[in-house]
C-alpha cells in the first residue's frame, strides 16, 4: 500500500535526521529566548479573558453596578449596593473611613454584605 510505504518512508526520515529531537530543542530554545515576551502575552490573554467573561455574566444581571473611584474621599463609599446573587436583594447604602469589626450571629448576613 503507497500510504504505509509512504508513512515509513516519513518514519524512517525522522529517525536518520532526529527531526523529533532537533524540532524539540529548537523550540526549547525559541522558548527560553522569547520567555518574557511569551508571559506577557499569556498575562494579556488572561485579561482579556478574564474581561469577556465579567461581560457574558454581567449580560445575564437584570441590573449591576459599576464601580466610581474618586480620589477626593479618605474612605470607602456605597450607595445602594445590592449582591449580585441574590434575587430581590436589600440595597445598602454604607461608608467607612477607618477599620471596622463586622459581628453578627451566624447567617444574619455578614458575608453577603460584605
């Protein structure tokens, strides 16, 4: 059969030349010498990634928020916060300007709060 011959004829090839064995250390190499820019890259993909997939789920929300930094103020402030979860959620209005311990009993709301 011309494919079999032609498969061992390949074969054969990759053992005389080490093909398998030259293209790995190429590779190695191209790798060790491009490292940083292939993290970069990795890291920007990641992102970005990371970015489509806030997208897709914000889509599915009925409503979200998006946050406002304003560097006048030394605190933290909320206004009408809700969980994101959470169907019919309580909005929360809250400002903090030093630290705080939250307390309350158990499931009285502080994790989804916070």
């Amino acid at each position: 059969n011309d494919e079999d011959i032609g498969a061992m004829v390949i074969k054969l090839v990759k053992l005389i030349f080490m093909l398998d064995y030259v293209l790995f250390h190429s590779i190695q190499k191209s790798y060790t010498t491009h490292m940083n820019e292939l993290k970069n890259c990795f890291d920007y993909i990641a992102e970005l990634d990371n970015h489509y997939a806030l997208a897709m789920y914000r889509r599915t929300l009925e409503c979200y928020t998006e946050p406002q930094i304003d560097d006048s103020n030394d605190g933290i402030v909320f206004s009408e916060l809700t969980h994101p979860l959470i169907a019919d959620a309580v909005a929360n209005d809250f400002s903090l300007s030093q630290n705080i311990l939250l307390t309350g009993s158990n499931a009285s709301g502080k994790s989804t709060f916070m």
